[in-house]
C-alpha cells in the first residue's frame, strides 16, 4: 500500500471573549522581529503519555488526591480530567520559581483560575478517545494556557481515497481514538502535520509541527556593540506517535518509524524530537531508531527495569516489562540537549483503585547550544 504524504492539520486555543475553541493561524517561520524573538522561550518539557483508550483493572497502589472529582472516576472523561490535574502538578513542579512551586487553582464560582502560566512544555498523548479529547477541551488550565493539535478527533480518520472502502481496507473505517498534542501558547505552531500510515491495521498515525526556541547569541571578538543582549532562534520539528502493537507489527513499526524519520529529518531545520508509545515487543525492535537515522535519548540501558513504562499492572500477566515509551532524536546545524527521561506516575491510580493508564509517563526537556 502506497503511504500518502503528510497533510496539514487545524491548531485551537480557547477564546475568552467569544467562549469557545477558535481555530489558530499557523505561525509563520518567517518574519520574527527581534522583541518576538527575545520572547521565545529557552528550553522546553517535553512530556508523553499513553491514556489508554480502554481502562485498567482496579489495582492495589498508592492514591493522589483530586479536589475536582467527587465521587470515584471510571470513564474515560473522568481519567483524562484526573491525569491532567497530576500533569499539571509535575510541570508546575519543574518551574523554577526561587522560592518553591506551590502553585494552585483558586476557585472563582463554578471556575478555577490558574493564576501563573506553566513554564513551556509540549504535552504528547496517544490513544485519546473523542470521550477523553472533550475533556481535554473542557479542562480550565488547558483552556487558559495551551493550544491543542488537532482541533478535532474527526481529523484523527485520513479523507477517504478510490478504493477505501471495500477489500476489508482499514483506510475506510473511522477512527476511534487517536494522538493529540497541547503546547503552550509562548510556543509558535507552524506546520502542523498529520501522517496516517498505510501500513497499519489499528489507524496508528503521527502528528507533527516546527516550533522555535530563543537562544543568546554572543558577541564576536572584538565587536563593541550590545550583541550579548541579542537572540537568534533554533527551529524545532516534534512529533508524538503510537506504532502498531503486537510482535507481528515489528514490520509495520519499522515502515511507519521510517515514513516518521523522512518527515521529520529535515535540512531547513536544527533538529527534530519524537516522542510516543514505540509499542516495543520483539527483539527486532531493539536499534530500530539508528537504523532509520534517529538518537534513543534514554542513557540507561535497553534491559534496565528503571526505565521501563509497561509491564506492571494488572492484566498484563505473561508480559514482558519493558520500555515502550521513548524520546528519539535527530541534530542537524545546531546541538542540543535532550536531559535525563524521568518516568512520572508510577503506581498513579483513581479513588475507585482503578490505574489512570497502562503505562507509566515520561518527561524530559530540550535546550538548544549556543
């Protein structure tokens, strides 16, 4: 099956004057002026999270407390409204502020106000359900601080082509859950991109977009003026995917992790970040990055039980552990640092003892060189 090139896909924010979710121009990469540019922000978190489209079994684990949910969570609604409180309290918790980070919704009548926006951070989610992505655009702090790619689920199903629909063909079929990514506003969105793979029967894509970076740029030897107060930019491509799953996707992995690498490896721009749910389960999967041209940003080793992000809840009995959760990346022109993966809610669960997810989470943050 012939893979279709990538197509653009719309960006929202909310609107406080209208009260709705307003589609978003994509910014230009041209025609930054030097006050937008000093704006830009230095570096940036990078978080991924498999949401699971279907709910974990109820499990014997520790519990964080919710202010926002008063009766025991199930659906899939209430377990994305859980998990974006605890991500809020994570990112928060990664601000630099001098004196600590305890910083809380205040209530205003039916409302909570986030008072102090989040430092920058790109928040990529996979296996969103239409269920959970109303619950992502009903969430007060995403509303206030984050653009959200795509606007719709329904762009989640590729536009139907001669032959779709017939010959048990996948491309025909609506799709149930997909990828989203919300990025704060202090972080441009040009480009962004939709890649429905043709080598998939569970409608595994990967979402896309450039984004730049403000770095100080220092004067040259010798030169007089105030150039140590003047910025230049890195331009970033991120993307966040699912592969297919099973052990008999290794080869459709490896076709959808390769249309990945010849998107996003590109010479216009200083470099590239992929992050998602690698669906690693076979020894072929191990080096499947470096074979297509991308960097594992995990240091740890491949079989090291500390980096693992799948295996340990119930249900999953027989399953290997293992690391199914990456950051993979490409350097072109200019370097940077992907810093040390942290894996975030580990035994993370809901009042009713049900997990959040099947996967742990993991963050990381990139900052160019100057």
């Amino acid at each position: 099956m012939d893979q279709s090139p990538p197509h653009t896909v719309s960006t929202s924010r909310f609107s406080d004057v209208t009260g709705y979710w307003e589609y978003e121009r994509p910014h230009s990469p041209h025609g930054y002026d030097s006050q937008t540019i000093r704006s830009l922000p230095r570096n940036i978190l990078i978080v991924s999270y498999n949401v699971s489209a279907s709910p974990p079994p109820p499990a014997q684990s520790i519990t964080v407390p919710t202010s926002r949910l008063g009766t025991a969570p199930v659906s899939g609604f209430e377990r994305v409204t859980f998990l974006l409180d605890y991500l809020r309290s994570v990112i928060d918790a990664c601000r630099d502020t001098g004196g600590g980070s305890d910083i809380h919704g205040e209530p205003i009548g039916e409302r909570s106000f986030y008072p102090t926006p989040p430092p920058a951070n790109v928040i990529m989610l996979q296996e969103v359900t239409k269920e959970a992505f109303e619950a992502i655009l009903r969430d007060q702090w995403i509303k206030e601080y984050y653009q959200i790619v795509p606007s719709s689920p329904d762009e989640w199903t590729p536009e139907p082509t001669q032959g779709s629909y017939g010959g048990g063909s996948e491309r025909g079929r609506k799709a149930e859950y997909g990828n989203v990514i919300l990025a704060t506003r202090s972080l441009p969105v040009m480009r962004p991109r939709i890649i429905h793979f043709a080598d998939t029967t569970e409608q595994r894509m990967a979402i896309t977009f450039d984004t730049f970076l403000g770095i100080p740029r220092h004067p040259r030897p010798g030169h007089t003026t105030h150039q140590h107060e003047k910025r230049t930019t890195a331009r970033l491509r991120l993307a966040c995917t699912q592969l297919e799953s099973g052990q008999l996707g290794v080869f459709s992995r490896r076709h959808q992790l390769e249309t990945i690498s010849s998107e996003i490896i590109d010479n216009r721009i200083d470099g590239a970040v992929l992050v998602g749910d690698m669906n690693v389960a076979h020894f072929g999967d191990i080096g499947m990055p470096q074979l297509v041209g991308l960097s594992d940003a995990e240091t740890r080793a491949e079989n090291d039980p500390t980096s693992f992000t799948w295996g340990y809840h119930p249900g999953k009995s027989g399953k290997q552990p293992c690391r199914r959760d990456k950051i993979l990346y490409w350097q072109n022109r200019r370097r940077f640092w992907v810093n040390e993966i942290r894996t975030l809610g580990i035994g993370l669960k809901m009042r009713n003892g049900q997990y959040v997810t099947d996967h742990y989470g993991i963050i990381s943050s990139v900052e160019p060189l100057e």
